[in-house]
C-alpha cells in the first residue's frame, strides 16, 4: 500500500501496464526524459527504455496519427496531450478517427488506443491550458471519456482503459494531481469503465458530479448535513457514456437532483445528465434538476478563475434552491 | 547575409523518368530489372483499371455504385508504385487509391461496397495489410508514420506506404507526418499523386514550392519528383524508396507528376469549370497506357489480342463482382450500433433492443 498523489497512482497504473505487456507504449511531447510536465511519467523511461517510452516532435495531430498507426500494428499506445486545451490540433485523430474505427472496418480493426491529458482549473495556467472539453469528446459516439477524482479510481480506471480495445479518453484534473494523497494498493486492479460510485449515500437529493467536482460536492455534502440534509454524491468516474442506472436509481430514491460540471454550462456533460433524468424518472422528482456550471464565457485569464469556476458555496445554495423547491 | 530558397537546390528535384511519351527509353541505366511477364503484368493491370474506372463511372451514372472518384490518367502513379511492394507491405490508401489496394488483395465486389458505402466493403480479408481508404486527405500521412514505426519495433521486414493528392501536401499534417517518419527513421514511403487539381484548385495556387518532392528537404528526408505518366519510373522511385526504408535509410516523399482525365468525383464536379479542353489534351499524349504499350510493342510483349482479353476479362469481373456486391445483405442500424465498442455500455445497448425490435420486423 502506497500513500500516493493521484500524479503517482497515475504513474503506477502506467508502469503496471508496461511492465504486464511489451505492446503497452507511452509517448508524447516531453515524456520520456524529462518525465512529463507534471512528472506523470516520471522515471518510465529509465525503467523501460527509449523504446517504450519516448518523446515525440511536437505535434499533436502527428502525436494522434502516430497512436492510430501502432495500435494498427499491435500496440497499445498510451498517448499524452500536454495539456488538453491543445486537443483541438489532434480531433480528427481522436473524434474523427478512433471513434469510428471499429465500425468502419466492420469490427475487424481495433483501436486501443489511450489518450491522457490533464485538464481543468483552479491552477492558474495560461490561455488554452485547462479548458474542460470533456463536452466534445462525450458528444461523439465511440469514445469512452474518464475523469478521475482521487488517487486510488486513478489508477484503476488508468489499468482499464489501457486494456479496453476501444479508444478512451482519460482527463487528469491539474488541481487533482498533487492536492491530496490516498492509501492505493501497489498490486494491480481495475475499476470498469462505463460504473459511477456512490462516493456518499445520503437520502435527500443527488449531486451528481466528477473530476475536480467531487471533492467540491463532498465538502458541500458535509455543509448540507450540518444543516440536516442528506446528500448523495454520485462520481460519474467515466463521463460518456454514463452510468445511467446508478443515476436513476439515486434520483429515485432521493427524488432530487443537481449536476455539478467545472465546465461552462453550455458544454455538455450536465445537460446530458439532465435530459436523461427528465426521460427517465420525471415522475419521481420533487423539483427541476438544477446544474452548477461555469458561466457561458471562454475559459477566463488567470485572475478570474477563482470567481469563475463553481464551489463548494455555490454547491449548497444550488442543492438548498432545489429542496426548498 | 542571404537567405536561402530552393532555387539553389533545384536541379536535384529534375524530373525522373525512364519512358518517354513515344515509348522510348530514355534512361537506360535506371531500368528496372523485371521479367517479361512482370512487364506484361504491370501492362495487364493499367488497362484493367482503365475498364473498370469507365465501367465504375457508367454504374455510377446508373445509380449501382455510390461515391467514386476517377482513375483515369493515374494507373502509372497507383500500379506502378504498388508494383513494388510486397504483399506484407501496408498501405494506407485516399479515396482514389483503390486499385491498389484491390491488387493487393480487395477482393472487387468489397470496393463497390465501400463505394456504395457498406462496411462490408472495408471488412478486409484477414491479414491483409491495408487500412480503410481516407477521407480527410492528410490523416493517411501521420497514421503512416506509425505504421511504419509499429512495423519497425515489431522487426517486420515490411514498409508502410500512403497516398495523397497535390492538395493534400498541403495539409498540416502532411507535415507532421513526413517529419514523424524522419525523425523514427521509419520504414515509409509517402506517395503525393500531383494531379494537378485539388478538386478545382491548381497546384500553382496550392504552394509556391516549384515541387511538392522538395518539401522532403525540410523534414530531413529522401525527395524525389517522379513523371507520374511513366509506370517504369514510378515504379522504379517506389523499389528504391522501400529499399532505403527497410535498409534503415529513412523515408521517402515521391511526388509523381500525373493527370486525372476526369472529375474529382462522380458527385458533380465539372472539369470543364476549371480546365481547358486544350490542357487535356496535351495530358492524353502522355498516356500512361499508349506509352507503355508502345514500349511492350516494340519488345514484343503487347498486342491487340492480349490487350482484348484483359478487357474482356476486366468486363466479364466487373460484372459479376456487381452481383455479389448486391447479393451481400443490407446494412442496418443494429450492425452500426454492434460495432461501436467490444462491450456495449447501456446507451448502446438499449438503442441495440430498439433497432432489433425495429429491423426484425
């Protein structure tokens, strides 16, 4: 057992695969030597060489293309975009390309490919850093979306999507890598893709949320109980597709609900959720499921983030809306 | 101080050649070593596709086929390059490239299901090495440099090679790709068919680079501009190229001079739109087909009569590759909605009851 930083359980569950299968290879811009920006791939190379863990031009869209063409002949890459507000250079690779693979060549060509990218706010990057575009990835059909929330579902849903034969796209939130530490088994194990957990029960409204979202949902949750409520908080783990059942089952127990995304309220994972509880349990709700989003601008400069992006605060008064509905 | 351009460096982006347009040789010492039978067999397969890109454009008019774009004018580009590989090779075709990859083992009727636009016709025959044909004209080019990476780490002794048209080297990723390949080192060969028109666009508009060959200098690759109406040449650039690659010398860019007599695609494109009458006509002359035939003529390898069989044989598969086409089964939403993930999540798998209940009526 390692009391680990999700940047760590990250590496691990890297390493495990690498170690478990000589066609796992992990590459992108400045992970080899250097270890990646974030020291994610810290010490991979020296562990396993040039030839498995290597640098690429600088390159995205090549960084993609590359990805398609190993896993065309037997690999499993593992490929990291430096920081995910630069997916746009690669989307034909990941929303035109992979995600159509397996149809395309009538289920007899694989694309197993993982694509790691941190992402998200709070951390005061640059322009184009950490914009949450988990929204366009989960609105093209054939890619699986992971957003992790703490260490230990790192590494776990890390392991699985190396291993699943579908193209998965794996988001590190920035602010989540180093912020706390968890106990994680040093052996292996998975968590499936596709499952949301229950990371708190609770009997009077749903807060559905993932990636950066949960620990704000959970501290919310704590707030809420002082003052007699009871909230459930769902961690999506894979943000598309969704775990539905779980949701439904939840919203129907506490017949409320709010969805908390990092991203603006027009991108997309929240609305998704939203339509789905109105088609599937309309009957069972006490009020309008409400959403606690980012407000509809660009991703804000730097000196405005801490307004911008949602809070544990904003959390309670957007669950207390709905239950004194 | 000066800066520098490619003028300075132009004489080695000279155009090769081995035929000229009357069927002459006009470089002897660059002749390929091929048997009688394999000159006939490159002969043998030009006019075939020759028949079956008339016989393509005909279905198409009468509504049997769906998408296709002509090959006309370009059999010395696409044979005499895949003339050259071996039959592990891996090639990553655009959507002009079928012949090609129908020599390398297509069986014809998955062509006009690809071109009816039925995944049938890209459920390719296990291990053969090819890749669905390409839309977005420079995603072949960066998929290429990892194919060609991922044969080098497995230690094949194979290449990848990929095709693109004039317009596509204009594509970002065009550039990603041939730099990728140079800086792996990796077993590729990027064949850019300048046909002279993207779509309706020349390729005068498409870059002020004299030859698209010369883009290879700045990846630190092989380059070489290549008369794309002479199969001999072609095939030639393409036998040395997959030599370099496998002997660990790096990639190649062979650009081949080339002409497409038709439209863009059987979707609308009028050629007349954008071309003169009189520039056709000075690309008939340099026929790929009347050059070559020419060639075998004067050694004694063509004549009508062989020439009559191909087409005949080219007529009598085109045919009965249509039947098999429309005897494969419809496609349908269930078959769409199964092959999105190996296991189905619950949205996949509650559309998959609905359109089962829907398509089993």
């Amino acid at each position: 057992m390692g009391n680990w930083t999700m940047a760590q359980a990250i590496t691990d569950a890297m390493r495990n695969e690498l170690n478990k299968n000589e066609d796992v290879l992990v590459f992108g811009e400045d992970v080899g030597q250097n270890g990646g920006v974030f020291r994610v791939t810290e010490g991979l190379q020296k562990e396993f060489g040039e030839d498995r863990v290597f640098d690429t031009p600088l390159a995205e869209s090549g960084i993609g293309g590359l990805a398609i063409g190993l896993a065309l002949t037997g690999h499993r890459p593992v490929m990291e975009i430096q920081f995910f507000g630069f997916v746009f250079e690669v989307f034909d690779s990941i929303a035109g390309q992979m995600s159509r693979w397996r149809y395309r060549s009538g289920n007899k060509q694989t694309m197993p490919v993982t694509v790691r990218s941190p992402f998200g706010g709070g951390v005061k990057t640059p322009e184009m850093h950490a914009d949450s575009l988990e929204g366009l990835m989960a609105q093209t059909p054939g890619l699986k979306v992971v957003i992790p929330s703490n260490p230990y579902d790192a590494k776990g849903l890390l392991i699985s999507a190396i291993r699943d034969n579908d193209p998965v796209v794996f988001l590190e939130h920035m602010k989540l890598y180093r912020s706390f530490r968890q106990d994680v088994p040093e052996e292996e194990y998975t968590i499936e893709l596709g499952k949301a957990d229950i990371k708190r029960e609770g009997k009077d409204i749903t807060i559905i949320a993932y990636g950066a979202m949960v620990q704000a949902s959970m501290k919310a949750a704590e707030e809420l109980a002082e003052e007699g409520v009871e909230a459930e908080v769902i961690d999506l783990m894979t943000v598309s597709p969704f775990d539905v059942e779980t949701v439904i089952a939840s919203v129907e127990k506490t017949n409320r609900a709010i969805v908390v995304q990092e991203a603006q309220k027009q991108a997309g994972i929240a609305s998704q959720i939203v339509a789905e509880i109105t088609e599937r349990a309309i009957l069972s709700l006490e009020a309008p499921v409400l959403r606690v989003t980012s407000p509809d601008t660009v991703y804000p400069f730097a000196a405005v983030e801490d307004a911008w992006l949602p809070n544990p605060a904003i959390i309670v008064e957007k669950a207390k809306e709905v239950i004194n509905f | 101080m000066s800066t520098k351009t490619i003028d300075q460096v132009e004489e080695q982006f000279e155009t090769f050649q081995i035929l000229n347009e009357e069927g002459e040789v006009v470089n002897e010492s660059e002749m390929p070593d091929l048997s009688d039978e394999q000159l006939q067999e490159i002969m043998r397969r030009m006019v075939y596709t020759r028949i079956w890109d008339q016989r393509a454009i005909s279905l198409n008019r009468q509504g049997r086929l769906g998408f296709y774009a002509p090959t006309a004018g370009q059999e010395a580009s696409q044979l005499g390059s895949h003339f050259a590989l071996e039959q592990e090779d891996w090639i990553l075709p655009g959507y002009r490239d079928i012949p090609q990859i129908v020599f390398h083992g297509l069986p014809l009727h998955q062509a006009f299901l690809w071109s009816r636009g039925h995944f049938g016709g890209s459920q390719f025959p296990d291990g053969l090495n090819i890749v669905v044909p390409q839309i977005i004209i420079g995603a072949q080019i960066i998929q290429t440099a990892g194919v060609a990476l991922g044969l080098k780490r497995k230690k094949k002794e194979n290449i990848a090679i990929t095709y693109t048209g004039d317009g596509g080297a204009s594509q970002g990723d065009f550039y990603e790709g041939i730099n990728f390949a140079g800086a792996y080192n990796a077993p590729a060969v990027f064949i850019v068919q300048n046909n002279r028109f993207a779509i309706s666009v020349p390729v005068e508009k498409q870059s002020a680079a004299k030859t698209i060959a010369q883009k290879a200098v700045a990846a630190g690759i092989e380059g070489i501009q290549v008369d794309g109406m002479d199969v001999l040449a072609v095939y030639k650039a393409t036998l040395d190229a997959r030599k370099r690659a496998l002997a660990g010398e790096g990639p190649t860019l062979i650009e081949t001079l080339t002409y497409r007599y038709g439209a863009h695609t059987m979707a609308g494109d009028d050629p007349t739109r954008y071309r003169t009458s009189e520039e056709d006509d000075e690309w008939a002359k340099k026929d790929p087909l009347i050059r070559f035939r020419k060639f075998l003529e004067g050694k004694k390898l063509w004549s009508e009569e062989k020439e009559n069989e191909v087409v005949e044989q080219a007529k009598e598969d085109i045919k009965q590759a249509i039947k098999d086409a429309d005897k494969t089964p419809k496609q349908n939403v269930t078959d769409l909605l199964g092959f999105m993930f190996e296991n189905p999540p619950v949205n996949i798998r509650e559309q998959l009851e609905e359109y089962t209940a829907k398509e089993s009526k």
